[in-house]
C-alpha cells in the first residue's frame, strides 16, 4: 500500500511539473559535466568566462533563469545580473518591481494597503558572490547554487522559486576573479606563486568593499544604479571568505556597534536569517559556525543596504591556499577549539578543502533564501515599516541645510551628486530663506531626513560619536572591523548646517544634481584668474598644461584674491578650456584687461608625475586612479626605471602610504614570480634606493604620504622625529597591504586569527595594558588640523579643516643647520577630534602633520596622515595637488607674471 501510495506521487509530482521543468531535468547539463570536474574538486577552479557560457546556456534551456548583462565592468569585462524565479513570478516580474518601489517609499500608503501589497507582492533575494577574488569558493559555490535552483524540483528549491525571486550578481569584481583563476592556471606546475600577487582590481584590490558610500568604481555603480535602487531587494546576501586559523564561517548576527542611524528591525532580521544558516549548517554536521564575532556594522563603507531597508547578510568561510587544501601541520584540528555560546562545536578535523568550502557556502545561501521565502509577506511588511519610520523622520535633525554659499561649489556638487546617487531627495530653496536664526540665499539646498533613506543621509552628513569599546573595563580598546569617521561634508570640503527644528522655506526638488551655476569672464584683454579654493580646479590645469597653455600662481594675496589664485593668461587656446572646466565644475572665473602685478610662480610645462606602485598596495591603486580621473599627466613606476636618471623622466615622484624601504629595495621574489611579467614589481636595490636620494638633490620633488613618511625620513635623514606612541593592532587591516606570502584577499585577516583560542587572545591584550604605548588610538578618523593657507602646498585650505587619520603618525621637527623645513599643517591645541574615534589625543596636540623641506635643489613635502585615504578625503587631495605642481613651478617676479615673455616657446599666444 505504501509502495502503490509512494509510485502515486511521485507520477503526479512528474505529470503537473511545467514543461520547463521536465526540460530543465534533461537539458541542463550539470556542472559536472559542463566543466569537465566536479565544482570544489582539489586544485580545479572553474573560469569566470566560461561560468557566464554555462548560466546563459541554463537561461536559455529553463524559464526559471533570466540573465542580462548590466554593463561591462574596469577592464571590460562583462557584469550581468541572474533573476531566478518560478516562471509565474518572472512573467509579473516587472508588477513585483513596482511593489517593492511602492514598499521602499511608502509615503501616503496606509498599513492597510502595503498588506495587500506584500500579499501579493514577492520578496526579492539579492546575493553576489566574489569582490574579493582571491576568495575563490562562492564564485565556485554560485555554480552549483544556480544550476539546482533551475533544475530542481525538491520541496525546499520549489518554496524559495515560488514565494521569492533571486538576484544574482555571480562575481561583484569579475575583473580580479579573471586574473586570480587565470593566474593560478598560469603558475600550475612552475616554481612561481600560485596567488595573484598584485590587486585584484585594477585600482582599488581589497578596497571595492569600501567603496559603498562614495561609488568612485564602476561595478559599485551598476550594483547600485542597476540593482539595489531599481529593483529595491529587501535582503542582500554578501558571500565572502575570511582567515583560515578561527571559525570555518562566520553568519549573522553582528557585534557591536552597530550605525545608529540602521532601523532596530535591520538587526534583527540579520539575526533571524544567520540563525537560519547556522541551524542548517549545524543539521548537516557541518562544524566551526560561529556568529556575533569581529564584524560590526558601523561603516557605511561596507553596507549601503542597510540605509535602504534591508538587512546585510554577510558569510565568512573560512578559506584555504585557493583551490588547493589546508592541513594542519601538528595534526591537531583547525582553528579555535573551545566550545562558547557563539561558537557551539568546533571545528573536529585536521584538513580543510575547497569543496568544503563550497558547501558551506551552499548551505547557508540556500538556507538564507528559503527563510525568506517562508515568510515573504512578513519579510515585505517590514520592508515598509522601516521605510515607513525613516520617512516619518526617525532618525537625525530635520534638515541639514547646505548653503549656496560655499568655499568649493565643486565640492559642494559632488557632495551632493553622491547623496542623490544613493537615492537621497535633495530639495533647492527658491528664495532666501531663515533656519535656526541664520540666514540662507536662494539656491542653497536642504536635506530634510524625514525620508526614505534619510537613514543614508544621517550617517553621511552627521558626526560620527564611535562608542569607546573596551575588551574589558579599564582594557585595550576593542579595534573596530573598519574606519570610524566618514563625515561627508569633512571629505568634501563643504559647510553643512544641522537644523533641528522645522523651518519655513520655499523649496523644489531637485530632479538631477548639476555643478552649481558660475560665471566665467568673456574673453579678457590680460588674464582669467580662477581662486585656489577647489579641488576640482585641477582638472582644469592638467587640461591647461595638455594643450601647452602657461599656468601661473600667485603667491600671495592681491586686491581681493588669495594666495595662490591661479593666473591664466587670455588666449585662444586657454579660451576654449576655461569655459569648458568653469562651467562642468561650476567654478567662477573672473577676468582681468591687466595682468596682475604680484610675484609667483608659472608652473613647469607638463608637469610629469612618478607613481611608485608596489605589488600588492591599495593606496597605490587609490592614487592612480584619482590621478586618472583628474588628468593628471603620471606614469605608474616600473623598478627598472630607478637604475636611470629619474630627473630626466619625472617632475615628481609619489610614495603612497605603504611604501616602505624594505618593500622597495627587495619587492616581489624574483625566484617566485615570473620575470616576464612582475620585473617591474621586482626591487629597486640598493642602486636604486640611491637613485631616488639623487633626484630629490638633484632637484626633483618627492611626496610621502603615510607611513612612507618613514621612507622619505630614512632616505634624505629629514630633520623629524615620531611624537605618538605605537598603536594598540588593529582587528582588520582596512587599506594596508598583506604579507608578501599571503594571498591579497587576506588583508582582513584578525588579530584573533594569529592564536588558538579567544582565551589566549584576551590574555594576550591584558598584557599590553601595562604597555604605555597603548595609550594612542586612532582606527580611522577625521581630526583637525591648521593650515598655513600662506604656504604653496596649503594654498586653498581654509585656516582650519579635517583630515583623514587611519593608525598614522604625527611628527615633530628637529634642529638641523642647512634644511629649510616648514609646517604646513598641525593639530590644534584642542577639539583635535572631529569625527570618529580617538584615544590619546594629548599626544597629538600642537603637532606637525605636513611639512615642507628643501633638500639640495629639490622638494620633498611629508603627510603625516593618509590625506588620500581611499580617495575619499577630496577637500584635502589638493594638498598633493598643489605639491605636484608647486615643486617644479619656476619663480617669477610681479614684472614676469602672465607676460608672454616668460613663457615657453611652444605656448600659444594671440
């Protein structure tokens, strides 16, 4: 009876299953088959090309898959999105759109109403695998994760198909997984590395997960533009890899702090879901989960979601050697061995392979998907309601209020821009207007955050108040996974106003942020003369120097212009191009009949920039692409080029943060890294080393930001010496670079990972509390810092403004016959915190952060903090701007400046 009962359904499951359904059973070829391996097998990764082949092949034999290519990523190679659903719910595909737009801005809608739409609605699953590359097992585990939802017709893949509909972005940098995969076949069998040993994105490696508040890349951008705002998700599913030495997978939920301005509900949505992946991990023996562990959800640099109503669900499997597995070298188990409250049962064995790997991953996003699916109308519910509180103003002031006054109209535009970007309303004053007893003109902006996201527009216009976390009272701080000050107005050089209460204004919505509207003088008799305040101005010149138009400086104030303003002289070929950049940057330009009486300096022809990159290095990438994207005329260094003459080559040569002598003199391996391709990641030596000491004497400038302080310190014995302590270690490592032997994607690797057990972890702290150098701590901050705006490198900073500081240095200046050095810039005697975290701020009082020397002939200007930080800081990048430009500028007199007489011969003047 029960063998006649069991033949009976199965025959009915067979005869109602859809067409497509049965095609999918037979046309679909499993990975497997498809690939030639089975997907996890040891040593084998599947190529990113040929992954896309195989989910175009199963969009085009089941209708459970769409798949459409979103855009082309940084080198061009395809970035598509999966939408996988049964196939009535992608037939109304475009109508579940359009509620979960109607549930993201809910305002007008009753609770009454958004029921019936989450009733009818679908939650949507959003989850992308592999922005950091060298985290191989989830663009593995995709693989297998697609082809069972298109195929399967179990009771667990046909609930999630029914009630939910999957957004599937398979890598978030395919870029790098191109040329870590192709990389690792390339090395097979040779004595050569296997990890790729440069960054995994063109300019940003490890960093593309810090890019989700200020969208400089272009697969942030169409995850963003293409994804999150236009289809609203209401969970997103963010799969990574982590250290090796601790837990196999880390899931939800988070450990403190968490942003305030993130709904309650966020938390504990992100709660319910990791406990749903753990229960699955735990049912399936699959050991070494633990959850509420390192990761915290503080930065919005990581988690733009969760100001768009929807939990960040992050997985962290543990990895290995990339396809290759891990063994313990004293046979014991792998990573920490005691039991705790959330870290149940650790993990029992002594080896740990990618196919493991691939099946945790597996696990917890099938697990992931079919909680939400299970209670769709109540996931969409809350959808609303935290939408719902942000737009009733739940969190933040009012407005803030951006007057049309501004330092920096450019940097006011791309305030602006980044907040519409993130789907931020931003509305525009018709006429003036009074908020808090100030007034305001026509034309400044208001930010009410009684709005949808107005949770983004809180975290990013407020300051940040990081909670002083102790590992235990009176203890070493607790070092946040990220940075803790992200201001936006401090990075962009911009006065923002918070007002608490409402105001009366007349205001429109502002339906696309333009550059704010400037005047640019009609063709002038003498010269345009353009103010040094902007950042953007620079785009401007490096356009200026391309068509060999001169550029002077004025170097100090005349009538009503600062120092530093710029003097242009008027001619056809400057004509074109000062119109062009005033109006894009919305710059005012004014012009003059006479040529202004003051001294100077005209800036060398071509100015030509040296971007020392190490393999590997972050800030490196972070700087080549911001001088990509202003112009400016740079060359990234190969090691060959310092057995030369760098004079001859370079004006000016950069040493991002990160490049210390020893990185330089040694570089990569030259015995495990292929000569043919990464010689010019080889070392400089020691000839080199003295090359680089020759072109400062010999007149070239050289700028160190960061911790290459040190390096210049040690290379031309500047007259400096430390004025803080050594920093307590940091939980992760935002923007430094990995060990030389360990793959790039472990820069986030914990302390935690360097012991057994937390136990020895927290005895090791407590001896450090002894220890007076953790007294200083500062995990990424914005601090205040005085500037001598009379000073070429500060020309354009205000007296006073925030720069960024991420574990740096401050220093003090020594006596030293024969070296003229300047302070461009030190912290204040008080307040030197502005934004984020800071412990030990006595040592920082009154000391220098940037300095200036002459040193021979040449230049050398020393940042004492990451002024460039992710290229995040802009207001401040124009103090590296200036020190490209200032360095091999030539003087000129009151009676030289602007004259055509003065200027090279191949400039155009008419």
């Amino acid at each position: 009876m029960r063998t006649t009962l069991r033949l009976a359904v199965i025959a009915l499951t067979f005869f109602t299953l859809s067409p497509d359904a049965i095609r999918a059973q037979q046309g679909v070829p499993h990975p497997d088959q498809y690939f030639g391996f089975k997907i996890g097998s040891d040593g084998e990764l599947a190529r990113y090309p040929k992954i896309l082949e195989y989910f175009q092949l199963i969009a085009k034999q089941t209708n459970r898959v769409k798949y459409e290519e979103l855009g082309k990523t940084t080198m061009g190679n395809s970035y598509p999105l999966l939408r996988i659903s049964s196939p009535e719910n992608l037939a109304k595909f475009d109508r579940l759109v359009e509620i979960n737009r109607r549930l993201a801005d809910p305002r007008g809608l009753s609770d009454a109403e958004a029921e019936k739409l989450a009733a009818e609605g679908k939650p949507f699953y959003f989850i992308y695998a592999t922005i950091h590359s060298t985290e191989v097992s989830n663009g593995q585990a995709i693989i297998n994760i697609v082809h069972r939802l298109a195929t399967e017709n179990t009771p667990q893949i046909r609930e999630i198909l029914d009630n939910s509909v999957v957004l599937m972005v398979p890598s978030q940098n395919p870029d790098g997984q191109v040329l870590v995969i192709d990389h690792w076949y390339k090395t097979k069998g040779t004595p050569f590395q296997r990890v790729y040993p440069d960054l995994y994105h063109k300019y940003v490696g490890h960093d593309d997960n810090r890019d989700w508040f200020m969208f400089t890349q272009q697969e942030t951008r169409l995850n963003i533009a293409a994804v999150q705002n236009k289809y609203k998700p209401i969970i997103t599913h963010d799969m990574h890899q982590q250290g090796g030495a601790g837990a196999r997978i880390f899931v939800p939920p988070f450990t403190e702090p968490f942003d305030p301005n993130m709904h309650p509900l966020l938390r504990m949505q992100q709660g319910t879901v990791g406990q749903a992946m753990a229960h699955a991990l735990l049912s399936e023996g699959k050991e070494g989960v633990a959850w509420e562990d390192q990761y915290d959800m503080w930065s919005p640099a990581r988690q733009y979601m969760v100001y768009h109503g929807q939990p960040r669900i992050l997985t962290e499997i543990a990895n290995s050697a990339l396809a290759d597995p891990v063994k313990s070298p004293n046979g014991r188990p792998l990573g920490w061995q005691e039991s705790r409250a959330h870290f149940p049962v650790p993990y029992s064995k002594d080896t740990w392979t990618l196919g493991q790997q691939v099946d945790y991953g597996i696990t917890a996003a099938l697990a992931g998907m079919t909680e939400v699916a299970k209670y769709g109308r109540n996931w969409l519910m809350n959808f609303y309601r935290v939408n719902r509180d942000m737009a009733n103003g739940m969190v933040g002031p009012y407005a803030y209020v951006v007057s049309a006054d501004q330092r920096d109209a450019f940097g006011t535009y791309e305030m602006l821009d980044i907040l519409q970007f993130g789907d931020v309303e931003i509305h525009r004053a018709t006429a003036p207007f009074s908020a808090n007893g100030k007034q305001y003109p026509a034309g400044s902006f208001v930010i009410k955050t009684a709005q949808p996201y107005g949770g983004f527009a809180n975290t990013m216009l407020s300051t940040q108040v990081y909670p002083d976390l102790r590992l235990f009272p009176g203890g070493p701080p607790e070092p946040p996974y990220d940075v803790t000050g992200h201001t936006l107005w401090m990075l962009t050089g911009v006065n923002v106003d918070s007002v608490a209460k409402p105001f009366d204004a007349s205001l429109e919505l502002v339906k696309k942020v333009m550059p704010l509207p400037a005047t640019t003088a009609s063709r002038p008799k003498g010269a345009y003369l353009i103010g040094p305040e902007s950042y953007g101005t620079f785009k401007m010149i490096a356009q200026l120097q391309k068509a060999g138009v001169p550029v002077y400086r004025a170097s100090r104030s005349f009538e009503k212009h600062a120092p530093g303003t710029w003097v242009i002289p008027s001619t056809a070929a400057s004509q074109p191009i000062v119109e062009k950049y005033g109006k894009e940057l919305g710059i005012t330009v004014a012009g003059v009949d006479a040529l202004p009486a003051v001294e100077g300096e005209r800036l060398k022809p071509n100015t030509k920039v040296g971007l020392y990159k190490a393999a590997g290095n972050m800030p490196a990438g972070w700087q080549m692409w911001m001088l990509e994207q202003w112009g400016i005329n740079h060359e990234v260094m190969k090691s060959q080029d310092f057995s030369g003459d760098l004079n001859a080559k370079y004006d000016v040569i950069l040493l991002p943060s990160g490049s210390t002598k020893t990185r330089m003199i040694n570089g990569l391996n030259a015995k495990t890294n292929d000569p043919a391709e990464w010689s010019w990641a080889f070392g400089i030596g020691d000839a080199g080393w003295a090359n680089l000491k020759k072109f400062v004497e010999n007149g070239g400038t050289l700028l160190a930001v960061g911790s290459a302080v040190e390096t210049a310190r040690d290379l031309l014995d500047l007259p400096i010496e430390r004025a803080l302590p050594q920093a307590p270690p940091r939980f992760g490592a935002p923007g430094g670079p990995p060990p030389a032997t360990e793959p790039p994607g472990t820069a986030d690797a914990t302390l935690r990972d360097a012991f057994s057990s937390p136990a020895r972890l927290m005895q090791t702290l407590r001896d450090r509390v002894t220890d007076p150098q953790s007294l200083f701590y500062c995990p990424g901050s914005l601090l205040n810092n005085e500037f001598d705006p009379n000073h070429p490198i500060a020309w354009g900073m205000p007296a006073s403004w925030p720069v960024f500081f991420d574990d740096d240095q401050a220093y003090r200046l020594r006596p030293r016959f024969g070296v003229d050095a300047k302070v461009v810039s030190r912290y204040p005697r008080q307040n030197v915190l502005a934004s984020g975290w800071l412990l030990g701020e006595e040592y920082l009082k009154d000391q220098a952060n940037i300095l200036s020397f002459k040193i021979g002939k040449g230049n050398v200007v020393t940042y004492g903090s990451q002024i460039d930080f992710r290229a995040q800081p802009r207001a401040t990048w124009k103090l590296i701007f200036n020190g490209i430009f200032h360095g091999p500028a030539t003087p000129v007199t009151a009676a030289q400046m602007g004259r055509p007489g003065n200027a090279p011969t191949n400039e155009a003047q008419q």
